[in-house]
C-alpha cells in the first residue's frame, strides 16, 4: 500500500480510469441547474420519470470542463460510491470521463465516451435529458465531430441540442405558466370572496347608518361653513403678521434696506456660489462723509433725512439682482454678483456723483453731502463674504484718507 502512493499521480489517475466506473458498460447522468441533492441509490424508479443527481457527481463534472486537476482530486472519492450510481448519473460521470480525456486532445475517445451515453437516452426521461447539464453532451459531440472535421455529424449534433434547448425553454415557460396561473386562480378567488364579504357588510352598515347620516349632515355643514370663516379670518391675520415681522427681521427700520444680519447672509451665500461656479462677485463700502458734522449742525432729523435720500439714489442706481443694505449708522454695503471690478467701480463712480449733486437745500441751505466708496472683488480675497466686505473697507478708508468724495478701489490701492 505504501508503495502506490509512492507512485506518480498520473499513474494513480490512470488506476481510477481501470476502474469499473469506467469501464465501457458504465454511463451517468445529472438533472437540472438546480443541482438535486439527494443521497446515491440504486435506480429503481420509473424511467419516465426524471432520476435524482448526487451533488458532488454535479460538481465533479463542472470541474472536468475547467479545473481538471481539482476534478481528480474529486473523482476518487466518488468513485468509493460508483456502485450505487443510478442510470443518470452514469450518464454524467461518461460526460466526466470525455471532459477528461478531451483536456488531453483525444477526441476519438471523447466521441467514443459520449456516444456510449448517448446509447443509455433510452432509459431516461426525456424532460431529464433536455435538462442544461445533461443537453451538453450535444455540444461536446458537435465540437470533437468538428474538430475531427466531421461537419456533418457535428452539424447533427448541433442541431440536437437546439432542439433539446428549445424544448426546455418551452418546459421551462409551461412550468412558470401553470404556477403563475395557479397562483392568479387562488389568489383571485380569495380576494372575490372577501370583497364579497366586505360588500355585503358595508351595505348592511350603510342601510343602517343613512338616516343617522342625513341628520348629522346638515349640522355639519353648517359647523364646517362657520369654522372655515373663523379659520380664514384667523389665518389672513396670521399670515400678514408674519409678512410684516418677517419684512422688520430682514430690513432696517429707516431705510427699508436689508439690514447688517441678512446682508451676511445673502452675501455668504453669493459669494460660495461665485466660488463654485467660478463667477465674478464684487462689493461696495460706502461712507458719508463728515456726517456727524450733519447732525450736530443741523440736528439728527435731518441725519436721517440724508440717510434715506442715500437709500433712494443707491435704488435708483443699482441693478434688480444687485443686493443694497445698510451696515448701520451711515455706512452702507452693496453686493454685485456677476459684476467684475471694474464694472463695480463704474457703479459706485456713478452713484458717488449721484449723491455729490444731489440738491439738499430743503434740509438746510448751506447742507452738502458726499460719499467715500470702497470697492472689492472676490478674485482679490478668499472664499469669505466677511473678508470681501473687509476689503472693500480698506478701500473705503484709503478713499477718506485721500480726501473723500472719491472711489477707491482695493487692487489699487493694494498694488
């Protein structure tokens, strides 16, 4: 005993194929892709009816197509069991041994192992042999017919297995069918009959409830018709409360400008969309000049008075989807999106000139005011509104320390 497993492997394969599982009076076979796993037994049942595969005989042809070293692994171990083996399964494990032999370019032999499993068809179920794993020995036959330029055996072959093919989808679909239609059937009767059920319950309720009905319905309507006057009134009011706090939350009180809090926030939120989109944003600080000196000479009335007529020019001068608001006290900020510098700075000139001419003799007569502008882009800064908005302050106090009345812009005083 020692001595055979000192033996080469092939010569142990070449012992197995000695065996009787092997012989030319052995043949196998497997039944579908589902790979029925039953234990092995004599074959005892009726042919007309589809025999039981062991599983391992199912994957021990998989890896006679592809893996023939684990195959060989595999076979010794069914072959303690050939004796058992049904009709079926001596079909597959003749499929076995042509896959072996064709992984060596013997085709004379593949033709021979599988026409002698071909011979054992008739004592099998057809609706088993139309079965994937089984239909394939067509195939095999077709190719080695071919390959020992056989064309027209092959050709036979080939037309076999779509024959068999055909059949199987067409069991296939009977089977699906059948279980479809069952399942329709029954589930259709018993949805008939408790709609039925709950039809004869519903009638019985509303018979019953209809005079009930007809009394409580006038009531109600006329419980709906006042509580949907009072819910109207109530929410018109509401929502006009809220139109008017929401509108105080968002704008100084005095100018009726966005106030500081959702200047930042709309800001913010331009200035992060400009960055993605990679679009041009740019901002405006503007100052009154010596407006304390307004109010402590003309009184802090017409202080405010100044501040809404600068509100007024800053409206007229800017674009619908420019954004205006007042930073508080006299300073005011303007957010330009899709504006580039220089179109900014061009703005702010022309609203600067607008305020410089602006004819305030109603307010006092010798009363004149003028603005310092700042002006920044977000290509000169980060990301950050509240950075943009700084640097447009620096400018603004580079155009006061300038002398005022002017624009400056902060690329030119940065350069």
């Amino acid at each position: 005993m020692n001595n055979l497993f000192q033996l080469p492997k092939i010569t142990i394969f070449l012992i197995f194929l000695s065996s009787p599982l092997f012989s030319e009076e052995y043949v196998i076979h497997e039944p579908s892709t589902n790979e029925i796993k039953q234990p092995f037994q004599s074959n005892l049942l009726n042919s007309d009816e589809p025999l039981p595969v062991n599983a391992r005989i199912l994957e021990l042809l998989k890896l006679s197509e592809k893996e023939q070293n684990k195959a060989e692994k595999l076979l010794p171990k069914i072959l303690e069991i050939s004796d058992n083996f049904n009709i079926a399964e001596k079909y597959l494990m003749l499929m076995v041994r042509a896959n072996l032999v064709n992984n060596q370019n013997q085709e004379n032999k593949v033709i021979n192992w599988l026409n002698k499993a071909l011979l054992m068809e008739d004592k099998m179920a057809y609706e088993q042999l139309i079965l994937p794993d089984f239909n394939q020995i067509h195939l095999m036959l077709a190719k080695s017919y071919a390959q020992n330029k056989a064309f027209k055996l092959a050709y036979e072959q080939k037309n076999l297995y779509m024959d068999k093919y055909r059949d199987y989808r067409k069991s296939l679909r009977k089977q699906r069918l059948a279980k479809l239609n069952d399942k329709y059937e029954t589930d259709l009767k018993i949805k008939s009959n408790e709609l039925l059920v709950t039809q004869n319950q519903y009638k019985s309720v509303r018979l019953k409830e209809t005079d009930k009905e007809t009394q409580i319905q006038h009531r109600n309507i006329v419980i709906l018709f006042v509580t949907a006057i009072v819910f109207l009134v109530l929410l018109f009011r509401q929502l006009k409360i809220r139109a008017i706090l929401r509108r105080l939350s968002k704008t100084d009180s005095l100018t009726q400008l966005l106030n500081r809090r959702n200047l930042f926030e709309e800001g913010e939120l331009l200035v992060q969309v400009a960055f993605e989109q990679k679009d041009e944003l740019s901002v405006i600080l503007l100052d009154i000049d010596h407006f304390k000196a307004v109010n402590d000479n003309f009184g802090h009335d017409v202080g405010d008075k100044v501040i809404v007529a600068i509100a007024e020019l800053g409206r007229e001068t800017m674009r619908p989807r420019d954004i205006f608001a007042r930073l508080g006290g006299e300073e005011f900020a303007v957010v330009l999106p899709d504006t580039s510098h220089d179109q900014a700075k061009a703005i702010a000139e022309r609203l600067r000139e607008k305020v410089e001419q602006y004819d305030l003799s109603d307010y006092g007569k010798k009363l004149s005011i003028t603005v310092s502008v700042g002006v920044a882009s977000v290509t000169e800064r980060t990301e950050s509104f509240d950075e943009i908005l700084n640097a447009a302050d620096e400018a603004m106090y580079s155009a006061k320390s300038a002398g005022r009345n002017q624009v400056c812009s902060y690329i030119e005083q940065n350069s």
